[in-house]
C-alpha cells in the first residue's frame, strides 16, 4: 500500500479502549504534575517580587513610624521581623479560601493599622521559644526567606498600594489580585447583562476531508452539500452563498442524502452538553429546504460516535442503515416511518468505512472496511451476513470503498489500486455437500491505480469514476470498465477523496487536504472550497478591510477576504505558525512560529522582508502598538522582546527585553498611548511594562487600574473577570477580543464554544450568548477593523468560522431556525 493511503487509514483504524484509557489516566497524570510544578513556580517569582518591593519600601516604613512614635525605634529592629512572621501567619489563617472562587471586594489596610500595630510591639516581651526561634531563623537560610516572603505579603494587604479596592479570584489555588479602576464608584452594583448585539454564523471556510468518505453531494436546488466540524453546509456554487444546519452538538463524521432529494442524515461523535458531561451520539434526519430538524435516530443506541450513514432506495427510503464507532461497530436498520429499531448486529472489530444499501434490494446491504467485504441480507428483523471471499486474488489490507454498477453487480476499490468486481456464485453442493450456500466470490480483477482506490462513483450514463490516492488521479471508466479519460489532481491539494457527478461531465472532488474542486476531466479542476489541514491557532484582523490571517501546524500561512469569502493567497513556511499581527499600516503581517522565528510577509507579493530569531521555543503572540512603532514578541522562554519598527514594518531594530515572568508567555496588550504592556503568562500572572522607561517591570501594579488599553486580549484583568466560570482552571479559556466599539468581549473556550459578553465584565457569573459551531477546543477569536463580523478558530478541527455581528433590535436567523426546529413537523415534508 503507498505512504498516503497507509497513514490516512491507519488514523481512521480504531485504538482499542484500554490503550486508550491507559493513554488518557498518563495524560491525567502528566497534567497534575505540571501544574503543581507551574504554581510553586508562580509562588517563588511573586515571593522574589515581594520580597524586593518590601526591602524598598522598609526605610520609609521606619521613617514614618519613628516619625509618629520615637520610642518605637529603640525595638523596631529586634521584634519587626519575628513579629511580622508570627502575626502573617496568622492573617494567612484567616484568608484561606476555597480554590476556583472569587472573593468579595476588599479595602487594602490603611497605614494607620500598620502603625498602631508597630507602636504594640515595643511592649511585646521575647520569651524563651521566641529566642529559639530567632536563633532557627538565623541558623536556617529557607525559614528566614520565608519569614521574609510573610512579612512582605502581609505589607501588601496593610495598605501599600493606598487606599484603592481589589478583588481576587483563584485558578488552581493561585491567588490573583485586580484592581478596581477608579470610575467604578461601587463595584457591589454593577449589574451584568448580556450584550445586545448577538452572532449569526455567516460563512463557513474549510470542508473535512481528511479522514471522512462520501461526503459531498449535490442537491437539484444547485447546492452542494458538505460538513465540517459540527456543521453542515449547503453551499450555492452559482449564487455563492452558504446555509448552515448547525444543530449537532460534536464533530459530524457521516453524511446521506435521502432518495426525494430533499432530507438529509447526517451522523455525528459522541459530545458534551453545557456542563461538560458526555453527550450520546445520534443521527440527525433534517429538512435540506428549511434546515429544520425532523427526527433524532439512535439516541442512546450508539457509543462513541456514528461512522456511517445510508437510506435504502428501493422502497423510496423507507429503512436507514447506521454503523458506530464502537468495539464491534454494530450495524443497526431503523424504520425512518416508525423512529424505531428494525434489526441490529455487530459487524467486526476492525475498522468499517462504507455501508450501503443495493439500490433495487432494500433487503440487501453491503459494507466494506479493513481487510474485509459483507454482504448482509435484511429478512424481518434479523441480520444476516457473509463474507466476501478473495480466492485465488490477493486480500488487501483495506477495502477503500464500494459502488453498484448498473449490472447489479458491487465494484470495491482496494489499498492495492485494484476495481473488485464482485458477483454471487451458485452452492458448490458437490465439494461442501448438500446443506452448502451461495457465495461472493471475485470476478474480475482490474488495476486502476498506483497506491489505493479512495473512491468510486457511478456516473448517470453508466460509466465509473475512480479516484486515487498516491498518483492523485480521477479515471473514468466504461460500463465494462474499459479506461476512457483521466486527469490529475494538483499536488498542493492531496488525493482524491470522494467524487460526486454534476451533469455527466461537469465534477466535484473533494480532497485528503480538505479541498473541494469543481471540473471537468477535459479542462482540469479549480478550487471552491479550501481550508486548513492541521490544528489552528494563529489568527489576525486587517486593520483597514475585511481580510484576515490564519496559520497553524500545517505550515501554511492563509489570507482570506471576509467580502468576498475567498482565499486570497496562501504560502507555504518552513515551520508551524502560531501566532500573527497585521502592522497598522495594512502592508505586512508578521508571523510567529514555533521555533523562536518570526517572519514579516509583505501582503502584496507574498515574499518575506524581514526575520528574526528570538530565543529557541515558540512564540505565542505578536503584537504591534498602536502607531506602529513597536512589535512586541511574547515567547515560551518567559520573555517578551520589543523592536522598533520603521520604513512601515519593513525594518526591525531590538529595542529591549521585558525580563520578570516565571512562566510562558499568553497574551499581552498595548496601551493607547503606546508606552505601556499588560501581558499574561502560564502561571496566571498579570504583570505590567513600562516600554517607554526601558522596558522595566511596573511593581506596583495598582498605579496600572486606570490605564486605556488599545486591545484587550489578555484572558486575565479586572475588566474580563467575568469571563471565568466558577470552577474554572487556566485553560479553560485560551482566548478572548474586546470589540473595537469596546461594547462587547468574545471568549474562545475549551469546549467548543464562542461566546459573546458584554465589556467591560468585571463580575463572576456575568451572562453571554453561547454559539455552538466548532467541534474542537476553540482557540481564538478575532473582530474585523469595523466590528461587522467574528472569526473564530477551531484547533483540530481545522474549521475557520465567520459570525456576522447582529446589532440590538434586529432579528437573527440563529433564533429564527431554533423557534423552527422547536415546532412540529410540516404536513409537506415529504415520507412523513
């Protein structure tokens, strides 16, 4: 079998469950180890920190204190830190609070209380366990530096930042304060809403084709049929315009098109709900006309996910034919006119690709998969099977796909680059005896292609259409099979995937690099659809139009027009590409990969103008100021580097290195003035940079509460806390965007979903709208120049997503289509 088809199918193969579940605990492990490796980390940077702080600012503290009490100097010396470390613990006591909660507003401690408490301590006498401990901590470096690391922390809380408010929130046991902005009079009466404004999906960029087979039809309303991620396309090719059925709650894997042409089956994986428990897999049967859901097949019937779909044609689609994702992958017929199981049984452990119904036979069905081929027969409700046998030829190690010809008999494309044809061969009563039964059995044998056959289709005057995997080619072929006319598909899109006949001569393929190619044999094949073929995450907005950027692990650096819908271009890096940022001037974009390099690409030609290397692990966010003046580099080495951009983002000099995180860098943000940083790192850190004085670390953080931020990505402050769910962990949420009006904030998450906040959202539990549409964690989002659109990244579900932005008081499709699917069945509909 060729290189291709062997790492396309051997992903498609299922694992079994207990390398699984041994793979998943390991991960489990993996992940708890880290963190508790990330959060003493944070802990040792913020004592270092403190520590610093507090050594500043003792002086002062003594100064004052002399000031207002002389008789304190003469014991100030002895009993400030001893003291200071039993009474901070003490405070530590009482502020314990539970993990993944947020706590109430609290008043920094005014310097009085500090005071009153130093003017005490002269009066305190050091008894004998006193003086032993005084002893330990000189004889034991780590017990003095934690004394210090108390004494510092309780300074913070006494008031030296002033007499401001902060609020603090905890993920995984980390503390982090925020503090409220000066505007905000009383933080108890804010009252969060959410935003007026709501998403309306609005263009879908990408189609799966990767790992799914027979997914792309069309329908005689001109539309092409399609799914990626948990959403099913109906794309116009003339009118170029695009419907969404957008009601799976996963990943769609399998995809039917009923014989009145009109209702469609589409099977999806196993999900989750809002909370996050496991969702059944089922199959959903849907009117292609009004994107209304007719039936629910199979709920609580399946495990893990539904493989394949397939109406029987010759009882008008009375019956539907689903295989699983489970051990066995059980085959299950269902009476589409009663919602009811009809008959079940399991097929085989190993991996199925295809099933189908004989188009004259409701009660014969065939299915095909790894080194095996079934003829099942249908009689009431029993299943019956037998296996195809090879013979005298080779058995290959996958039977790719299968057709009906128009003699009746099943035509397999293999691994091997054969067309099976298969026929029924009478009782050999003489050699197996009277009881002996009729067989399929191989009757001719014909090579089509170098590698494997991925599909086969069947074409309206009778001819064959193949297509294949490592020589790419797409063969027409007479009704006997006789080879007619071939051509080759580009490299840059992969093999053949599937084929659907348009008029006989006029074709649409879809690709193993999640490419849709509309074309004729005669004059080749031009792209439709494209998308990427590797997980997402590096996403930017043009400043000035409607395009956008995105790039991921498979190399390619795509620029799309959000207009038009259209790839602009796309090109090819030598390495993955994480992260972007257009320059303001609208000219370049520059890119960061995960080797520490990053490229400036000039939007015109394509070409590169400028690279760097910074450091050698990834970078994980570009940032340019405001003017332009500036690019900031956030890398995994804990760093962020700051250049000075001139001859309009075509020329970098290294200004400076912001030097203080203890973990990765995640997300940071400009200023409007463009002198100051506010970044996030891996250990939940938010710290601030003053660019302008040198690239040094703002220690006291409260002076930053007021300061206007010309974007606001970073997933932690004040103004976005109300973005976490209680019970949350750091990860939960890998990206957000405040909108350029600053009415509304957009949160990727983990689970699939978009949702839209009000901004600012400074308190727990605020409330947003939630869009399902990603099958995949969602790992960023982005607002075009003019807020009229969203996009949205899913990581391995290689899926771009446009949401157009609806203002308040105007209606939205998304509702209109919920309250359509919530009312029952129309009378037209047919079969119903």
């Amino acid at each position: 079998m060729d290189g291709l088809g062997n790492s396309l199918d051997d992903v498609s193969a299922d694992s079994s469950v207990e390398s699984s579940d041994r793979v998943s605990l390991m991960e489990v492990r993996l992940q708890a180890q880290e963190d508790e490796i990330t959060l003493l980390k944070s802990s040792l940077a913020d004592a270092l920190r403190r520590l610093h702080v507090h050594e500043q600012q003792i002086p002062l503290l003594r100064q004052h204190i002399i000031a207002v009490n002389p008789s304190a100097a003469r014991t100030l010396n002895h009993s400030f830190c001893l003291d200071g470390f039993s009474r901070t613990r003490k405070l530590s006591t009482n502020s314990d609070i539970p993990q993944h909660s947020c706590s109430r507003v609290r008043r920094n401690s005014s310097s009085d209380k500090l005071l009153r408490e130093a003017q005490d301590r002269p009066k305190q006498k050091l008894g004998k366990k006193a003086a032993s401990s005084t002893n330990l901590l000189t004889r034991s470096p780590s017990l003095e530096n934690r004394a210090k690391d108390l004494i510092s922390n309780s300074g913070s809380r006494r008031g030296t930042y002033g007499q401001g408010h902060s609020i603090k929130m905890f993920i995984r046991g980390r503390p982090i304060t925020m503090y409220i902005p000066s505007n905000i009079q009383n933080y108890e009466d804010l009252r969060m809403e959410p935003p007026v404004e709501k998403l309306e999906l609005d263009w879908v960029y990408g189609y799966r084709g990767r790992d799914c087979r027979e997914n792309l039809y069309l329908l005689p309303t001109g539309e092409v049929v399609y799914f990626i991620a948990c959403v099913v396309v109906l794309y116009h090719i003339h009118k170029q315009t695009q419907r969404h059925y957008i009601k799976h709650t996963d990943c769609v894997r399998c995809l039917a098109i009923h014989p009145d042409k009109v209702r469609v089956a589409s099977g999806q994986m196993a999900g989750v709900d809002k909370d996050g428990k496991p969702l059944q897999p089922l199959v959903h049967i849907w009117s292609s006309t009004t994107l209304v859901t007719l039936q629910h097949i199979g709920l609580g019937s399946f495990e893990r996910g539904v493989g394949c779909v397939a109406f029987s044609h010759g009882d008008s689609g009375t019956f539907l034919c689903v295989i699983d994702d489970s051990n066995e992958h059980t085959l299950s017929v269902w009476d589409c006119a009663k919602w009811t199981k009809h008959a079940e049984m399991k097929t085989t452990n190993e991996a199925v690709f295809a099933a189908e119904f004989s188009p004259s036979d409701s009660s014969s069905i065939v299915t095909c998969g790894k080194s095996h081929v079934y003829f099942w027969t249908l009689s009431g409700g029993t299943l019956s099977k037998k296996q195809g046998i090879f013979g005298k030829y080779k058995k290959p190690k996958f039977i790719q796909c299968f057709v009906f010809s128009g003699t009746g008999d099943v035509l397999t494309g293999d691994s091997e680059g054969n067309i099976l044809t298969w026929g029924k061969s009478a009782a050999d009563t003489k050699t197996l005896g009277k009881g002996a039964k009729e067989t399929y059995q191989i009757m001719r044998q014909t090579r089509a292609h170098e590698g494997s056959v991925f599909t086969l289709c069947v074409l309206q005057g009778g001819g064959i259409l193949s297509g294949g995997g490592k020589d790419r080619r797409v063969i027409r072929w007479s009704v006997d099979l006789a080879p007619e006319r071939e051509c080759e598909i580009p490299e840059k899109f992969g093999a053949v995937r599937t084929i659907a006949d348009v008029d006989g001569e006029e074709l649409l393929v879809g690709t193993t690099r999640n490419a849709i190619l509309r074309g004729t044999l005669s004059d080749g094949f031009v792209a439709i659809v494209q998308g990427h073929v590797d997980e997402l995450w590096g996403l930017a907005t043009h400043p000035s139009s409607n395009q956008f950027l995105t790039c991921g692990h498979d190399r390619q650096v795509c620029l799309w027009n959000g207009e038009e819908h259209t790839l602009d271009w796309c090109t090819t890096l030598e390495e993955l590409g994480l992260c972007a940022d257009f320059c303001p001037t609208g000219g370049v974009v520059s890119v960061g990969l995960n080797t520490g390099r990053w490229v400036v690409l000039d939007l015109q030609t394509r070409e590169p103008v400028w690279e760097y290397t910074d450091g050698n692990e990834q970078l994980s966010v570009m940032r340019y100021s405001p003017d332009g003046s500036f690019l900031a580099v956030g890398s995994h080495d804990n760093f962020i580097y700051i250049y000075s951009v001139t001859d309009g983002g075509r020329r970098y000099t290294r200004f400076g290195k912001c030097t203080g995180h203890s973990s990765f860098i995640t997300h940071l943000d400009w200023s409007k003035d463009g002198k100051y940083i506010m970044s996030n790192s891996g250990d939940y850190e938010i710290l601030y940079w003053d660019v302008a004085g040198g690239c040094k670390l703002l220690r006291n953080r409260f002076e930053s509460k007021d300061r206007e931020w010309a974007s606001y990505t970073c997933v932690l402050g004040f103004h976005v806390m109300g973005v976490w769910l209680e019970g949350s962990d750091g990860t939960d949420i890998n990206a957000l965007c405040r909108s350029h009006s600053e009415r509304m904030v957009a949160v990727a998450d983990d689970f699939c979903k978009v949702h839209l906040f009000q901004y600012p959202c400074p308190k727990p539990k605020a409330p947003s709208h939630k869009y399902e549409g990603h099958g995949s964690h969602v790992t960023n989002v982005c607002f075009t120049h003019n807020d009229s659109h969203l996009i949205s990244l899913g990581g391995k579900d290689t899926c771009v997503l446009q949401w157009r932005i609806i203002p308040g008081g105007q209606s939205n499709s998304l509702d209109r289509s919920a309250s359509a699917s919530s009312t029952s069945i129309s009378s037209q509909e047919p079969g119903m």
